[in-house]
C-alpha cells in the first residue's frame, strides 16, 4: 500500500515538473522568437542597441537556468524579461523613427516655404523690375535732378488743380513702383503757363503737385516720402506764345530718388 502511494507521488511530481518544464520551454522558445526579430532590425539595433543588448542577456540567462532541475520558475521570469527588452527596443524605435518622419516632414515644408518665398520674391522683383521699365517709358528725361516723370495738362482741367480720372492708371503705377522700392522718394513739382498773374500761378502749381501727392498718399504712400514744390510759370519747357507751348508748360513733374533715397537737388 505505501509502496502504491509512493509510486502515485513520483508519478504526479514528474507530471507537474514536466508541466512546468514544458511551460518553460514555451516561454523561452517566444523570447528566442522575440530577439531574434530584434536583433535582425537594423532600426532597432541603430535606435535602441542596449534594450537589444538586456534582451539577449536575459535570454542567455534563462538558456542556462532551463538546463537546471527546479530552475522553471525562474526560467520563466528571464524570458520575460528578455521579451520585456524586446519589446521596448521595439517600442524605443517606433518613437524614433516617427520623430525622425516628423522631422522630415517639418524640414520638408520649411524647405517649400522658402522656396516659395522666393518664388514670390523673385516674382516681385521681376515685377519690379517690369515697373521701372514702366516709369522709365513714361518719364520724359534722366535729369541732373533725377529720372523724371512729366504728368501733362490733360489731367487737369483749365485753371483747376483737381485730377481728371485719366491720371489714375498712370498714378497707380507710381504707386505700385514706390510699394516696391520703399526706400524710394519723390519731389512733385507743379508749373503753369504764362496766362495769369504770379502769385495766382505759383499757387495753382502747387495745389496741382498737391493734388498728385494727397493721391500718394490715399493710396498708401508715407507722406514723408514725398516732397511737393511749386514753381508757376517758371522753367517753361517750350515758349508760351501759342497755345501748344502753353499747353505743355502746364505740367506736374514727379522726380525720382535714387535706389537710397537720395534727390537730386532742387530747382
């Protein structure tokens, strides 16, 4: 009988050893599984190179215990641990590598901005340049007092000093060419004929420069960026006994600075 039970006792601890056995073998089976995907991933090992490393300890080390009687437990608990760095070299490399995507991506856009900054500057510079073309075909002469731009008496009605709306295309593009060369100024000087008295004449002139830079301005020019000067009937541009010669006296000159801002000196 005691012999019996003696048998039944060797028999059930060998089960529950070999259970155990068997479970071990499993766990460390998976955590060999685990590092060797680890192990093999370039990301991983260039990212996260100590995780791998405790990884393959601990594997090593429940390798060893699995060859010990009793040592299953423990077996267990090292290959845990090794499927635990496993996983975190994985986990530290996914984040990594997103970061590195991130920063890419950002590089990539600030790459575009700029380049599309320069698109645009390169598109204002030409368009600049397109405007000076412009001015410069309008403008009558390059004057020892700067580029000068002649805005003629059909502007103006007779003796009035308020712009016609004729003026405005050519004013805008004034405008447009001092918005892209801010440092840019301009003198507007206004004449007449010799119809009148002098004091009527100087005044009329000046209103009509006046005229010129209120619109300047309305458009949003810094008015200190703008001279006005009146002259009346003095510097005639051709002889006033006919009405063509009175016609072109009367007349609004805007000179130009040069690209520092600097004016040629005044009459």
């Amino acid at each position: 009988m005691n012999l019996k039970l003696v048998t039944l006792g060797s028999v059930l601890l060998v089960g529950l050893y070999g259970c155990a056995g068997q479970r071990s073998e499993v766990a460390l089976q998976q955590a060999s599984v685990d590092f060797q995907k680890v192990k093999e991933d370039s990301n991983v090992l260039r990212i996260a190179p100590k995780d791998v490393i405790r990884a393959g300890e601990s594997l090593a080390r429940a390798d060893r215990l699995s060859t010990y009687w009793g040592s299953g437990a423990d077996v267990r608990q090292y290959a845990y641990l090794s499927q635990r760095y496993s996983e975190i070299a994985r986990q530290h490399t996914e984040k990594a590598l997103n970061e590195e995507r991130a920063a890419k991506l950002e590089l990539e856009r600030q790459r575009l901005q700029l380049a599309l900054r320069e698109a645009k500057l390169l598109s204002v510079q030409q368009q600049g340049k397109w405007l000076e073309e412009q001015i410069i075909s309008l403008a009558t002469t390059q004057t020892d007092r700067g580029l000068v731009m002649t805005l003629g008496d059909v502007l103006f009605d007779t003796g009035e000093a308020e712009l016609k709306s004729s003026a405005n295309r050519t004013v805008l593009k004034i405008v447009q060419f001092l918005q892209l060369n801010p440092k840019r100024v301009v003198r507007i000087e206004g004449y007449t004929d010799s119809t009148g008295g002098k004091q009527d004449n100087h005044q009329l002139s000046r209103d009509r420069a006046q005229a010129v830079a209120d619109m300047l301005i309305d458009l949003g020019i810094d008015e200190k960026r703008i001279q006005v000067e009146g002259y009346g009937d003095e510097y005639p541009v051709e002889a006033n006994a006919s009405e063509r010669g009175r016609a072109q006296n009367r007349r609004v000159e805007i000179v130009f600075s040069d690209e520092t801002g600097q004016l040629g000196a005044a009459r």
